[in-house]
C-alpha cells in the first residue's frame, strides 16, 4: 500500500482531474456542434435498434448547499407543469426522427427532483415517453428519489409506468453534517420511503452517499454507512464531495474550515469501503459496491459494465438521448448537450426546434482514447491490443499512448503482453492514470500529448 506522502505526490488530491463520464469531459464542448449535426446522428439510429433515454428534471423544493448540478428552486407546481410540456414538445420533435422499431432499453429520471413531479405529470411524462418509442421487455427504469419529496400517490405512479429502481439519495445521516450542507433527512424518513417503494414491488434499490463532507469524521461515517447496510441496498455509489464554491455559488454555505483534510477523506472512503465489503458488497470501479447477484455486479465480472454521466451502468445500448434543460446526449458519432438555462432550452423547443447548445463530434483518436479510459476505471485494466483491433488501428498505436505514464506516475501500473493494468495499491489513482490517455486535459495542461 503507497503511503499518504506518495499518494499525495502522484497527485491523487487533486480535485480537478475529472470523473470521466464522458470522453472528452463536458468542459471541452463546443458550440459548432448543434442542430443540423445531431439531427443526423439521431436519423442514423438504426430500425429497430435500442436507445436509453435520460429526463433531466431541474426543479428542487429545496436548494441543498452541497450541490453542484443544475437545480433552481421552486415552491409551487405551476413551472413544473410548464417544463413538463415543453420536454413532451422535445420527445414529439425527436419521434419522427428515429427509425422503426427502436426501444428504450434503459429510462432514467434524475435532476434536481423527479418526485417533485406530481402524480398526474409522472403519468402525462411517461406516456409521452413511451409514444416517442416503447420500452424494451427487460428494460430498466429508475428515478432518483428524495424521500422528503415523495409520497404513495408518486410512488405508485411511477411504479404504474413501469419503474424497476429507485436510487435514493442519502449523502450522510449525520444531524450535524446535514445541518451544514442544507439537507435535512433523517433515517427513519429514508427507510419509510423505501419501505413504501417496496411495498408498491421496486425491488432494486441504490443508494447515494458522499464522504468528505464538512464534520464527517470516522466515527460519523460508519454510523451513516451501517444504517445504509440496515436498508439493504442492492448497490451503493459513494461519491467524493467536490468541494468548488466558484463553480456552485450555494457551496460558500459551506465553511471550508469544517471539511476534512485529504488524508482524512482517504480515510473516511478505506472505512466505508471495509464496512460495505465486510457486508457482503462487491467493490467496482473508483465508487460503486453492488451484491453479488446485482446486475451492475454480474456485468462488472463478465467486463460488459460501462461508464456514463449516470456512472457505473450495465446499459449495453450506444445511444444516449438527454431531455431537458442541460442534459447530455451520447451517439456512436459524439456528444450533444442541451441548453443549459431553463428558460432559453424552454424557448428553443417551443419554437420548434431541438435545444442543442453544444457537444462535440469523435474525430481521430477520440474513441480509441475514450475506451481505454472507459475500460481502466471499469476493470483497472486495459488489453490495448483488443481495443485497438476494435478500432481498426494497429496494436502499437494504442500501446504507444502508455509512454510517459511510469514515469508521471511510478509503480502504478504494469504493461505485460500489451495489457495494460493498474496495480491493486494504486487503484485510487485510476482517474489520474486515465488523464493520461485524455489528450484534451493534457494538451490543456500544456504537456506534448497530441488532440
């Protein structure tokens, strides 16, 4: 195991080395990607292949402090109601764009709060959704949940239109830490909304958690983590908090002198990790734990897991179609994402017109880059040489992308046969080994990889 002191000198407490949901990562968008390029790109889908489909919800009752998404609040129903009609103008406009035949293999609804959506929304929503194109018979569809912001009536119509996993955001059950970040919830509201989801037949439940929070300590942590275990999660994202007051204005909430120094974040994430293996939960990739018998879990094991804006999923569809003010979009051609602000994204689609306000489209070695990077933070590991045949580029294209790397970060990987692996000790460094491949942050950066 490296020491704190090595760890710190490879860089692992950097916070602006991305996640890498994307390849590339949101920042390097740009705004020559619009309509008249994504049009194609969704016509391009092919009669009767299979698509998932992400409804960005951005309205919240409450603005949590910790939060860096795209939110605003809201304390009436009325510009819900509204936004809700213009996402049903947004899936008319892309219906008769897609070919014959092509089904949702995965739905996910997440903002902001989807059950912030009253009853007779979710069902209006839905039905618009499943008009655009029908859900695939083994199709999965979750919502993300705020337990202070559901009841049986949207329960019981999200499970009517077909819901299969309800990820439940926790973050810490500390009164304290909560207090500081503007979220209250306590554990008996949590575990009454998942008993009311499993009582309505949602079997598949996730939870979100964050370490690294303002008064998280060891002690706290494990308290938290062991009422999740209590819940019986089929599998846990624990996310580390991104502390960034000048991207999230609500963050300077947040006294920055609470929050744990960086050797204490490691440490808060190595206890939560104990306390989840040591329940019986698989570990995958940098932040998710799942049973066994978990389908995210049975997809890590056969390597068929991917990584998207949602993190860990078992989706095997190419296609990623984002409604809603911000969302994201990802075809086999590129990226797209919508209009940021509400009321600009609400405008574009009420004029008649698909919202795009930026993205980018795969040109040289962008895909073979984004599965190597896709493949090290899903598996801690990489055959070059396989990637490479799918890529249709010679074996010594991709290997060659590994100079430079033993040397930015020493005894972190091995490269054997043209597979390329990150050591067990070092698998907290897989993001920074990944930059390694991303040629946009490294140009960036100003070192001598070439975009």
């Amino acid at each position: 195991m490296k020491s704190l002191a090595q760890l710190r000198g490879l860089g692992l407490f950097d916070a602006r080395v991305p996640r890498y949901t994307s390849y590339p990562t949101a920042p390097h968008f740009k705004t020559e990607v619009g309509n008249d390029t994504v049009t194609p790109w969704i016509k391009a889908i092919p009669a009767g292949g299979s698509v998932s489909v992400y409804v960005h919800v951005p309205f919240c009752r409450r603005l949590c402090w910790f939060c860096a998404c795209r939110t605003q609040g809201t304390a009436t129903a009325e510009p819900v109601a509204a936004y809700v009609e213009t996402l049903k103008q947004e899936l008319a406009l892309v219906k008769p764009l897609l070919a014959p035949g092509v089904e949702i293999e995965h739905l996910h609804f997440g903002g902001g709060t989807p059950t912030l959506l009253q009853p007779e929304m979710i069902s209006d929503l839905t039905a618009a959704i499943f008009d655009m194109a029908p859900l695939a018979e083994d199709a999965q569809f979750s919502v993300e949940i705020d337990p202070t912001e559901v009841d049986e009536a949207r329960i019981a119509a999200f499970a009517d239109a077909g819901l299969t996993r309800a990820s439940i955001g926790v973050q810490d059950f500390d009164p304290m830490i909560q207090e500081t970040i503007g979220r209250p919830q306590s554990y008996e509201i949590t575990r009454d909304a998942v008993e009311a989801l499993r009582a309505r037949g949602i079997r598949s439940l996730n939870v979100d958690l964050l370490y690294g929070l303002p008064h998280q300590t060891k002690a706290r942590i494990t308290d938290s983590v062991n009422k999740v275990i209590s819940l019986g999660p089929d599998r846990i994202a624990l996310f580390g908090y991104a502390h960034v007051p000048w991207v999230s204005k609500r963050q300077k909430l947040i006294p920055t002198d609470a929050l744990p120094s960086p050797e204490d974040r490691l440490d808060l994430f190595n206890t939560a990790t104990e306390l989840f293996t040591g329940a019986g939960y698989a570990v995958i990739g940098i932040d998710h734990f799942a049973k066994p018998e978990d389908g995210l879990e049975i997809a890590h094991q056969a390597g068929t897991m991917q990584r998207n804006f949602q993190g860990y999923t078992e989706d095997k569809s190419k296609v990623l179609i984002g409604f809603g003010a911000s969302s994201i979009s990802r075809y086999p051609q590129g990226f797209a994402q919508n209009e940021p602000a509400t009321a600009k994204y609400q405008g574009r689609v009420r004029a008649g017109e698909l919202a795009i306000a930026k993205g980018h489209a795969y040109a040289g070695e962008d895909t073979l880059r984004a599965r190597i990077i896709e493949k090290l933070l899903c598996d801690f590991r990489a055959d070059l040489n396989a990637i490479a045949a799918e890529h249709g580029v010679a074996a010594d294209t991709a290997i060659a992308m590994v100079d430079g790397l033993d040397a930015a970060l020493p005894g972190t990987t091995t490269l054997e046969g043209g597979v390329l692996t990150i050591r067990d000790d070092s698998h907290v460094l897989a993001r920074l080994i990944a930059r390694h491949f991303d040629a946009y942050e490294m140009s960036a950066a100003g070192h001598s990889q070439a975009v």
